[in-house]
C-alpha cells in the first residue's frame, strides 16, 4: 500500500517495492549527474553559462550598484538579519514578474525583474517584491514548486486541494517577508493590486 499524505492507494508492483527512487525518471538522475560534473569543471570558465546569475547574463541588462540603491532604497536586508542582493537584471518582458535565485558560486542572490516593474512600483513596492521573492527562496518553496504545480493538477482530489492550499500558504508566507521589507502594508497592498 503506498501512502500519500492521508490518501491511500493500492500498488501491485511486480518488481518488489515502490520507492521514490524507482519513481524517478531514469533520465532525471543520469542528466543531474553530467549537469553537476559539467557545471564543477567549467563553473570558473564559463560562468554565464552556468547557475543562475549565467542564465540572466544571457538575457537580461544588469543594473549598476547606484541603481540598485534607488531602486530599493535605505532598506537594510542585513538589519532585518536577511541575505544581500547581490545583482539586479532586468527583462524586457510584458507583465509584472520577479524571480530570484541564489548562486551558489558567489553565494549570493540574484534578483531579475521585469521592465514594467522598475517603470510601475515606487521603491517600497519594490522592497515588498523583493521580499516576497527572497521568502520563497529563504523559506525553502522553490524545491516544492514542480510537486506542487502536478499535485495541484489533480482538481478533484483531495490531495490537489492540500497543494493549493499549501500554495496559498507559501505566498502567504513570502507576502510577510515582503510586507516587513517594504515597511508597512500601504506600499505592500499597492504592489499586490498592480
């Protein structure tokens, strides 16, 4: 019987019994593995090829220590005891979107907005976007994400619901980050209904 939350389901498995290990797409494994050895031989040489400050170096236009600073104004990631952002991109892309990775080369967190962003928020939304973005990275969501998107396509069963919902929960979780960043909940309700 394999068990899944609180749902159970019957398995027969003719090859004894059924791991996460032997649910892994074969593929999956061998790819990591040359992607890990590919990324430790070159990760110096190559670096915009590699981790995610390369993907964004390919596509996007850096901003400049002083841009940086206005754009997210005196807030202090260190007081507030989070990480630094160490490089801002920015994408010409349609639409309000914002991501952030840690690299784990220089240790860092890498923050790429959308132009409409840098046009549209004031520098208090911008803090609470940043926020909300460094929550799901420091709150461990981003690990989560493609489970929770395959569960969460199961609309009419119970575990399609306990993702959502825990879904929910995660942007309620990044959203307090944000809010604390952006130094109160006026910019932060303005950032949300942009």
């Amino acid at each position: 019987m394999l068990k899944l939350s609180t749902v159970e389901h019957e398995v027969e498995n003719p090859d004894g019994p059924l791991t996460v290990e032997r649910l892994r797409h074969p593929a999956e494994a061998e790819l990591a593995a040359r992607l890990a050895m590919a990324s430790e031989l070159f990760a110096d040489s190559t670096r915009a090829s590699f981790g995610p400050r390369g993907l964004v170096e390919n596509c996007c236009l850096r901003l400049g220590s002083d841009q940086c600073h206005r754009m997210l104004g005196d807030v202090s990631f260190a007081a507030l005891g989070l990480p630094t952002i160490e490089s801002i991109y920015v994408r010409s892309e349609a639409g309000y979107q914002a991501t952030i990775a840690h690299d784990p080369i220089d240790a860092g967190y890498v923050l790429t907005v959308s132009a409409d962003i840098l046009e549209d928020f004031s520098a208090p939304q911008l803090r609470f976007v940043v926020g909300h973005e460094l929550g799901h990275q420091l709150f461990g969501h981003t690990s989560s994400v493609p489970e929770l998107n395959r569960l969460a396509a199961l609309e009419n069963s119970r575990l399609g619901l306990l993702a959502l919902s825990l879904n929910r929960y995660q942007e309620l979780s990044a959203d307090r980050l944000g809010l604390v960043c952006a130094g109160g909940a006026e910019p932060a309700i303005a950032a949300l209904a942009k």
